[in-house]
C-alpha cells in the first residue's frame, strides 16, 4: 500500500469516526427527555374496590406495588405508571388517561371477558379508532388504536 493511499484510508477514518461520534451527540441531544417516568394519580373511594377492578382490566402480567399504605401503583408502560389512591373528596378534573392498544376489538373483548365494559368504539377512518369509559369511581380512561 502506498504512502498516499494509507494517507486516504486514514482521512476516511477519522472522517468516519468523527461522523459517529457527531451521531452520537446528536441523538442523545435529540432523544432527551425532561423526565424518566412518569405517574399517574387516580384518587378513587375505595382502594380495595380499586385494585381489584385495575387489576382486572390490566391483566395478571402487570406489575404491582404498594410504596406506602394507601396508594397501589401498575406499570401500564416503561416508564408509565398508573397510580390508585384512596381519597375521600375525589373531584372530577376533566382528565382522562387513554391507553393505546394493538387492536381494538381484541383488547374489548379481553376486557368484555372479565367484565368490563370500555365502551363504544368510534372509528375516524385513517386517524384514530377510540374508546371512551370510566372506572367504578367515575374516572374517565379511553382507548386509541392508531392504523
């Protein structure tokens, strides 16, 4: 290999190089986030009531903690977590917690099964299919598939 080749080959290499390194910055610029998880609050009358019901609708694979007495949390996603407390002055906040699903008449009919009803599904053909419900204490959940 000749002297201005390996010269080459070295200049392509550290182009290269420079390139992932300059790759690297840029996706750890582009894909930070303000946060590493985060919770959801859902007050609810009867916490005993509510663990069951949540646990019902997330299914048995779902993980479950109690950090202190009072208070259940599921981890609905990574990083996502839906967190029940007892309150005894609930007040509507006009939020809604809405969970995408795969497919939508699959995910109706596993809730259909241990008998939950997640409401009507209104599709917007090319945008959205959706559902809206509440839990047993009135807090409003929905559904969304995306095509």
């Amino acid at each position: 290999m000749s002297f201005n080749s390996l010269q080459n080959t070295v200049t392509i290499m550290r182009r290269l190089a420079l390139a992932f390194v300059v790759s690297l910055a840029f996706t750890s610029i582009v894909s930070a986030e303000p946060f590493q998880e985060v919770t959801i609050g859902v007050p609810v009358p009867s916490l005993e009531e509510a663990e069951v019901w949540y646990a019902k609708f997330l299914g048995p694979d779902t993980k479950v903690i109690r950090p202190i007495p009072g208070v259940v949390e599921f981890k609905v996603a990574p990083g996502v977590w839906l967190q029940v407390f007892e309150a005894d002055d609930a007040q509507s906040t006009g939020a809604i917690v809405r969970f995408l699903v795969d497919d939508m008449a699959t995910s109706q009919q596993a809730r259909s099964e241990v008998n939950i009803d997640t409401g009507e599904a209104v599709e917007i053909p090319e945008v959205v299919t959706y559902s809206e419900f509440a839990d047993p204490s009135g807090n409003a959940l929905g559904f969304y598939d995306l095509p």
